[in-house]
C-alpha cells in the first residue's frame, strides 16, 4: 500500500481520535485525493478499492460525528461514483472488475448500518441515503456471483 497515503489515513485517524475535526477533515481530504490519484496505478486493485473506500468512509463519518449529514451522503456518492466507474472502466481486468463490486457491495452494507444508526434524520436526508443504498444494490444484483473477502 501506499506508504503515503498509509500516513495521511493514520494523522486523519490520530486527529479524529483527539477529537480535532478540523485537522482529521483536511488529512482525510487529502487521503481521498491521494487514493483517487493512486487508483489507476496501484497494481494490487483489492488495496486500491480497499484505500479509496477507507478514505472516503472516514470522511463519511467524520461529516456524521459533526451532524454534518449531507456533507457524509456527499462523501457516500462520490465513493459510489469513483467504484462504478472503476468497475466499469475499459480495459479493467477481472480481478479490477471483481475487487470494485466488492467494495461497492461493502458500501452498500455501510449505507444501511448508517441508516440505522443515525436514526433521527431528515425525511430529505433519509430519502437521499436510501437512494444511494439502493443505486448500490441495484449496481451489484446484474453482475455475476463474487465472492468478496
């Protein structure tokens, strides 16, 4: 995995522990940047998926700790974005094709547990988090089995 990146995530992680979100905000920012750049280049595509999905999940919760949910959906669909795109990629391999709908598949399961723990939202908010979930199932259920680790 990228050594750089892998310390970008970790001072977002340090910072979000102490509780100092403005800091955590700008390393996962920054993570989200660096794995969307390294997407293409990573030749491991589980670690990739893998890098892409931590950095934008963090910021995710992150914008919910802060109440900030259409901040967190925001994160949400963008990672949703850059996994369909990927997945869909030409000239993706199958192992690129297979590792994509893993992560979307994990996102879609992430989306709901949200929708649970969160509870109290706006109707907008909710309606747009179940919008999501179920782009995310509807993208997985026209694909072949995988069988994701």
């Amino acid at each position: 995995m990228d050594e750089q990146w892998k310390q970008t995530i970790v001072s977002g992680n340090k910072a979000y522990a102490q509780q100092d979100h403005l800091n955590a905000e700008r390393h996962y920012l920054q993570a989200c940047e660096q794995a969307e750049q390294l997407l293409l280049a990573w030749r491991d595509v589980e670690c990739a998926t893998a890098a892409v999905a931590v950095s934008y999940q963090n910021l995710a919760d992150l914008y919910f700790t802060q109440s900030r949910i259409n901040a967190g959906i925001t994160a949400y669909r963008r990672l949703q974005d850059l996994l369909l795109d990927f997945r869909h990629g030409r000239g993706r391999s199958l192992e690129a094709r297979r590792a994509a709908e893993c992560a979307i598949r994990r996102l879609g399961a992430e989306i709901l547990y949200k929708l649970k723990r969160l509870g109290q939202l706006s109707s907008a908010s909710r309606q747009r988090l179940e919008a999501l979930a179920q782009k995310t199932q509807l993208a997985t259920s026209h694909h072949e089995e995988v069988t994701c680790h």
